[in-house]
C-alpha cells in the first residue's frame, strides 16, 4: 500500500482540524479500531468480525448534528453462538475539549435514537413486515484526549434528581470511554498495536522537548516488530507521527523531532521522501506564517505611527513622545486601530490618555 495518497489525505488537513480528521484517519484502519475495541471493551471485541467492518454514511443525521459532533459509526459482525444477533453499531464520539461535558449520557442517547430511526425508515422503504424488525444492538463509545480527567458519569440518570421510585422509568445503557490522557500507558501497549503506541506521543503533545524526545524514540522501539513484520503498517505509523510533530508541535520542534524519525529510517526510501514532503510543507507554512507576522508587525507600526502624529498635531509633543513606550507595549492590532481612532477624536489629552490606561 503507498503511503503517498495518505500523506497527501493528511497534509490537507490544517493544523485546527488535525486533531479531528488525524483520528478519524487513524479509526478508518480496522486494524486501529479493533485495537481501540480491545481497549475499552476487552473480550467483547473477540466476538466481532473486524474483517468486515464497513463504516456507515452519517447523511440521514440532521446538518445542525453532523457539523456539531465528530463522530463515526460502523457496522461490525457479531459472532452469536446463538444465532440471535448477526452484527452490532459501533457508535464512536470523538471528543477533544478538555471540559468534561456532564450531558455526554443525553448527548450519545441523542445519537442512539437517530441511527435506530433510520434504521425503521429503511425496514418501511423496503416494506419489511413488521414481525421482522429488529434494532441493531449499538455500542457507545467516547474517545477522549482532553487534557482533564473524565469523572462525570455518562448517563441520563446523572442528569436528574429523583427519588428511587422513578428510576425504572429513566433509559439506562452502557457507555465506554477510554480516556487518553488519563489511561495508563502499559494500558495502552499492552497489546503492542500501533494504536496504542501513537496515542502515548498524544499524551505528550505540551511535554517538554527531552520528555517528546524519549516518547518518539519509545514508540520507534515498542514497533520494532512492526517495522519488519508489516512495513505498510509501520509506514502508516510513521507519517503520522510526522504529520503530527507538524501540526500539534511548534515550528522551533520540528527540526530536532523529525530528525529523529529521518535518522532512524535512512534506508527507507519511502519514509525519506516522505520526510522530505513533510519538511517542504513545514517550510511553506513556516514562510506563510512568517509573512503574516511581518505584515502584522507593520501593521502595528503603522497605526503607532499614525496615532502619535495625529496627537503631536493636536497636543503638545513632549507629553506625547512620553507615551510611545506604552503604545509600543500593546501587542493587539484591533486595540491600536482603536487608539488612532480616539486620538482624532478625544476633547483633550487627558481624555486619550484614560483611553490609553483603560
């Protein structure tokens, strides 16, 4: 399998929507996504038939929903040795805000009972007889990197005070979570799957560079079977992780960072000239983010300059050389354009001054 159509999947995605679409780029992978099931659910992903998996199209949920939730849904076989149940729905919420949402149980409920409507609408376009319908048994689970803990409990009931007598009549199911930050990293190798491993580097997006420095070689070591077991899969690794040193690590890392991943695979073609692409891309972004802060930075002289003409014009120029420090101090260009404003219009220097202090 090339890496370079993925590469390019993910080099389009900009470094705001890279949490987002990187997860949902690393959850398409059946092998990430039984790896995450056995994470969270243990035994239970050993009945599911992952050869098989097929992600479901989200077009019958409401637009207000679908641009509100990052979510995936999948249709998974169930191996049921009775026979009773022929496959399940993974619903998979993605969530990155590091505020614990304490209506998460309403919000997947929410969700729940849009994917079992379509299911109906679907068994009454195709005229199935009624004895016949049956809801597809849908697993829940929150996948969540936000930096606090989750402790809020993800159900209906958490949402209510009532007394004991009406809990009967409140929905109750099950919701799994696994928590990034918050799991423990043995947790998440245990198993020895790449996913597990690359969301140990996400544990360590803000780290220090000596401690992002050891987890990038920590994880380089965990997949050294990978690397000559399955080098498609290894490869699949490895441009993530350049992708994310590139959008989740500031432009002064990314030298030091991916000279670790370049070092480390000199022999492999693929990987070096991803690296390359990589780099050339960092480069471009870096050059666009340059040329923004120098217009920005004249911007800002500009509207100083501006501003201290227009009051040297009105007021006398002693007192107003001794504010250009402060006008200097001020990083916020809306803020400046404000002051140019006020300096053509204050009644006096007293009154652009409470102005410059307020």
């Amino acid at each position: 399998m090339s890496i370079k159509p993925e590469l390019e999947e993910l080099s389009k995605i900009s470094s705001h929507q890279f949490p987002d679409g990187s997860a949902k780029w690393l959850l398409r992978q059946r092998e990430n996504l039984k790896s995450l099931l056995k994470m969270v659910a243990g035994q239970f992903a050993d009945a599911l038939d992952f050869a098989r998996v097929t992600q479901v199209n989200r077009s019958f949920i409401s637009e207000e929903l679908r641009t509100q939730e990052s979510d995936m849904i999948f249709r998974i076989p169930f191996r049921d040795p009775t026979g009773a149940c022929e496959e399940v729905t993974v619903y998979l919420l993605i969530e990155h805000q590091s505020t614990v949402d304490p209506s998460m149980g309403l919000r997947v409920l929410s969700y729940m009972t849009h994917i079992w409507m379509e299911e109906r609408r679907q068994w009454q376009e195709e005229k199935r007889p009624r004895s016949e319908w049956r809801l597809t048994p849908i697993v829940p689970i929150v996948f969540y990197t936000g930096t606090g803990e989750w402790r809020s409990p993800m159900s209906v009931e958490a949402l209510m005070d009532i007394p004991e007598v009406l809990n009967r009549f409140v929905p109750t199911f099950d919701t799994l979570l696994l928590d990034v930050n918050a799991t423990d990293p043995a947790h998440l190798t245990q198993t020895g799957d790449p996913l597990g491993w690359l969301l140990t580097i996400l544990r360590h997006e803000k780290s220090e560079m000596p401690v992002m420095r050891q987890a990038l070689l920590d994880i380089l070591q965990g997949l050294a079977d990978l690397r000559s077991d399955t080098p498609d899969a290894y490869n699949r690794v490895v441009s993530y992780l350049f992708l994310f040193i590139l959008h989740r690590r500031d432009a002064e890392d990314h030298e030091d960072l991916l000279r670790i991943l370049v070092e480390d695979h000199t022999h492999n073609r693929e990987i070096v000239d991803m690296a390359e692409s990589i780099i050339q891309i960092s480069e471009q972004r870096g050059e666009q983010r340059g040329e923004q802060r120098g217009f920005e930075r004249g911007a800002r002289q500009t509207s100083i300059e501006s501003t201290l003409l227009i009051l040297t014009e009105r007021f006398p120029s002693a007192e107003v050389n001794a504010l250009k420090p402060a006008l200097e101090s001020i990083a916020d260009l809306n803020r400046l354009k404000q002051l140019n404003l006020a300096a053509s219009i204050a009644t006096s220097f007293r009154a652009f001054r409470e102005q410059l202090d307020a």
